[in-house]
C-alpha cells in the first residue's frame, strides 16, 4: 500500500471515529436516561434494554451488528463493510465507555429539549461517517442499501428504516415518548441530508485547489487515451488548459480528481 493511501485511510477513520463519538454523546447522554427510541439499532437496543436490562445497550448494538455485517459486504461493497464494522465496534465501546465508566446521565430531563439536541448531534455524527462511506451498523445499513439501489437519499432512507422502530419504542415507553421519538426521526433525516450535502460541497471546494508541483484535472471521458487527462492550472494566476500524465488520483464524493504533471 502506498504511503498517499495509508494517509488517505488513517484520516477516513479518524473523521469516522468522530462521527462515532458524537452519536455515541448524543445517545447516552440525551435519548438513553430519556427513554427516547430514536430509530435505528440504537434506538431498538434501548427498547430490548427496558425489557432486558442486564444486556447494556451497548452489548446489544454489538449482537445486533453481526447479523448485518454480512449484507453489507455482499450488498454494499468491502470499505463500506470494513469501515462499518470498525464504527460499529467503537459505537459499542465507546457508549459502554459513557455508560459504565463515564456514568452518563440526562443532560436536561426536558423531552423537547433531549430530541432537539440529542438528534442534532447524533444527525451530524451520522452524517459524517455517511460522508466517509461508512455506517454506525444496524438499521443504518439497511438505509445504505435502499439509497444504493433505489432513488432514496440517504435522510429518507433512515426515516423508512427508523419508523418501525419508533413505533416499538411507543409501544415500550408510551405514547407521549413515542411522539417525541417520531419527531427525532424526522429531523433526523433532514438533518443527516444537510450534513451530507454540506461536506459534499465542501470537498468540490477543496478538489479545486492548485498544490504546487502538481495539478489538479477531472476527468472528462472526452476519449483522451489511457494514462493522461486534460488539466486546468491556475499557477501564477494564469489559466491554463493542456494534457498532462496522471501521477495518481484521489476518488471524492461527488467527482474524481486526478493529480497530474505537464508533459
């Protein structure tokens, strides 16, 4: 493995690792000591807790993630399932971590204020590790795999996904928390679409960006051979357009950036 691709992966797990963190905060110390069934695997683990409650709710989001592992790797793609299960395992840790050694408790016992707050971070921690090809685990790879191979973004995806466990967590925990879990469930795949689109446009941004000693070209399918592509150089503060050869290439989200030299 070369030492771009090293980087270039340490620092995809780095912003997953983030993104794990945030959800894990969001779930114990806002929806967990509040009873509030957000969707997913998280939020069916916090149902099968109420009834069970010497499996943690981290435990159970680790069984839960095995019998989804598989799919994802058949259905989605190998670095979607082995980044998958590295946030999966971390969400597990680390909401064991905050549960067992950190002793997390209700930041505000304010439903209202425990759905606004605990969805905005768990959104934006989602969102994250979606943006870096990746999941939590659980439901959220069933919502990976309705936008792979339907016309769903990602956000709705979540909210079909999410639906059937609220409903269980109304059930479990009443009407009135059920409601409130409903509506965490729809900012949160609004949400989950914003955060997306927003790192989207952010990476578009930064592709357009000239690193001295080499440029930077997208590739235009205009049948230039094997090997080159058309460039764009803004060095010096003149535009230039002509062929280069490609050095190595950088996949983003939205488009693929090719590092070339002039020839």
């Amino acid at each position: 493995m070369k030492k771009y691709d090293i980087v270039k992966m340490i620092k995809e797990y780095l912003i997953v690792t983030l993104g794990v963190i945030l959800v894990s905060f969001g779930l114990q110390y806002f929806y967990a000591p509040n009873d509030i069934a957000g969707g997913g695997l998280s939020g069916l683990a916090l149902v099968i807790n109420h009834y069970v409650p010497f499996l943690s709710t981290g435990t159970l989001v680790f069984l839960g993630n095995l019998i989804l592992f598989v799919i994802a790797f058949l259905l989605i793609g190998s670095d979607f399932g082995a980044k998958t299960i590295y946030a999966s395992f971390a969400l597990s840790f680390a909401m064991d971590f905050m549960e067992k050694v950190m002793h997390s408790y209700a930041l505000t016992t304010n439903l209202a204020l425990a759905v606004v707050f605990g969805t905005l971070i768990i959104g934006t921690g989602l969102a994250i590790a979606f943006a870096t090809n990746a999941s939590t685990g659980g439901t959220d790879i069933l919502a990976k795999i309705l936008n792979k191979y339907t016309k769903f973004n990602i956000g709705r995806a979540l909210l079909m996904v999410d639906l059937f466990v609220v409903v269980f967590g109304a059930i479990t925990f009443g009407l009135n928390k059920g409601f409130y879990s409903l509506i965490a469930v729809v900012i949160n795949g609004l949400l989950v679409d914003k955060v997306i689109d927003m790192i989207g446009k952010y990476k578009q941004k930064k592709a357009a960006f000239f690193i001295e000693g080499s440029f930077f070209c997208f590739k235009t399918g205009f049948g230039i051979e094997e090997g080159t592509c058309l460039y764009v150089s803004w060095n010096s503060g003149q535009k230039k357009i002509g062929q280069g050869k490609i050095i190595g290439w950088r996949s983003l989200e939205y488009l693929e950036m090719w590092i070339v030299v002039m020839l």
